[in-house]
C-alpha cells in the first residue's frame, strides 16, 4: 500500500525537461498519446513530464504540469505545459500506449542563500539574455531563488542533459551555483567569438 506521501499518475516522457514555475513549449510523440493528453485537459488533470534518457527510459527526476494549450501537428501534438512540482518516479508500468507511475514530491531543500549568489546569478542571467535573446525583448527575471534557478535552466542556452542535471540538484542554492558556473562559461564563449 503506497504511503500517503506517494500518488499515482499518468507519466508523458518527452524529448525535453519541463521546470516547476516555468510555462514550457514539449513535443509528444507518438500522437496515440493525444487522447490521454486530451482527457487530463478536460479535467484539469496534471500530468507527470520526464525528459527521455539515451536509453529511452524516463529521467528519475520529472516534473508535475499542467497542459495550458494543445496543438496538433502532423507528426505529434505540441503542449505548452505549466510546470507545478519537481517529482522522483519511484515505478512505472506500461499500460496501453501511455505509462502510469508511482511518484513521490520532491521537494525544495531549504537552505539559506548568500545575497550576493543571488545578485550575481541575477546579472549573469540578466547579461545571458540580453546576448542571446534575439527578438530583444527585454525579460522580467524572477525574484525568488527557486523560481530564478528554474527560470536559468530552462533559458539558457544548454542541452536537454545539462537542464536534466540542473533539474535534479535538491536545492536552489545548488543549482543558481551550478548554472553561474555554466553561464560564466558561456558568456566567455560569447565574448571571445565577439571580439574574434
């Protein structure tokens, strides 16, 4: 019997990671899955997203969404999905052309964070985007150091695995330290391409 800290759902494993706080634009194949998509929307269900390891199994770490809009492609169905909640998948099972699993919140570690890792994750995010952001549109970052490290991971310019390892960090601390390492890298790329 699943304690009470447990809860079953149905688990959509995606090419891409899906961020708690972060409104996210996922591909699902194959469109046999539409239908279950389908029915959570018209119940207001969540549903659970896992990025798709090399081995074609799901991430341990996902993340509990929200489906605001669906669109059918010709190939697949496009979700924008709001994520809620980080999430460990303890088991999961096959069941028709969808999976369901047993799964276990994640929650944020507390921990006491240094105002000035705050600040310099801020202005490199800040710095990064300017940069990068090609439309110019300027970005309202967020104030939070949860929602600022999830805000990083899914707008910096990183591949599904780097945003998987940052998804998987238990604190906020942790990760706005990891992803002001991965932006120093990268605006230091940019710079050096600049000026070259």
């Amino acid at each position: 019997m699943p304690s009470r800290e447990t809860f079953s759902m149905s688990l959509i494993v995606v090419p891409q990671v899906v961020f708690p706080g972060i409104i996210s634009s996922v591909w699902v194949r194959p469109k046999a899955l539409g239908s279950l998509i389908r029915l959570a929307v018209s119940q207001d269900h969540s549903l659970v997203f896992a990025l798709e390891r090399a081995d074609r199994e799901p991430a341990t770490v996902a993340t509990v969404g929200r489906v605001l809009e669906m669109i059918e492609q010709a190939e697949a169905w496009q979700l924008e999905v709001a994520g809620i909640q980080r999430t460990h998948i303890l088991s999961y099972r096959h069941q028709g052309s969808a999976m369901v699993g047993q799964f276990r919140y994640a929650n944020e570690a507390e921990e006491s964070i240094p105002p000035l890792l705050l600040e310099e994750a801020w202005a490199l995010a800040s710095e990064l985007w300017a940069t990068v952001n090609e439309s110019g549109s300027r970005v309202i970052l967020p104030q939070s150091a949860p929602l600022l490290s999830y805000w990083i991971a899914a707008h910096i310019p990183l591949n599904a695995a780097t945003q998987q390892e940052l998804l998987e960090i238990p604190t906020s601390r942790g990760r706005l330290a990891k992803e002001i390492s991965l932006m120093r890298t990268l605006l230091d790329g940019l710079r050096t391409e600049h000026s070259g």
